[in-house]
C-alpha cells in the first residue's frame, strides 16, 4: 500500500519541506531570528541535538539500571577477592 505524502516535497538543497505548527511562544522566538539565520538549518540542528540528547540520556539509565542490578553480585565479588588483593603480589611490598 502505497502512502501519500501530501505536505511533504523535495527542495533543491537537499532538504525536505515539511508543514508543522508551533505554540505561539516558540513561533514568537523563530521570528526574533535575524534575517540571515538559516531557519531550516536551526530547525534541522535543533532536532538532530534534540534525538541526540534523548539517545544519550536512554544510555545512561539504561547502565544506571545495568548497575543498580548487578551491585550486590559486584559487592560480593570484591568482597570475595579482597583478601587476595590485601596479600599484594609476590615480590612487591604494600604499605
């Protein structure tokens, strides 16, 4: 099935024109721009940074919760290791 995409065409810089609305404050900001500001290049960046940000923060909790998961095993293996460790290496004298 083949989809139509009424709102959507191609412009000659490679970009692809696209209809959306903003709330009146942020439509407010957009017209504040000076004129030689690239508004779809703001725009692209804008979403390009905002999908950025989002993946990164995903990340992060995603190992936040890796971790909070896995501190008890961790906690024992260091637990079980630690007097191996205190021993030093043979050889080496510890403080």
């Amino acid at each position: 099935m083949k989809q139509s995409v009424s709102n959507t065409r191609r412009t000659p810089s490679g970009y692809q024109r696209r209809n959306f609305t903003l709330r009146p404050d942020t439509a407010r900001l957009l017209d504040r721009l000076p004129p030689e500001v690239n508004r779809s290049q703001l725009v692209d960046a804008a979403i390009q940074q905002l999908v950025k940000d989002r993946g990164r923060a995903r990340l992060r909790k995603l190992i936040a919760e890796e971790a909070a998961a896995n501190a008890a095993s961790d906690l024992r293996l260091v637990e079980e290791w630690f007097a191996v460790d205190a021993e030093g290496w043979p050889g080496t004298e510890r403080d």
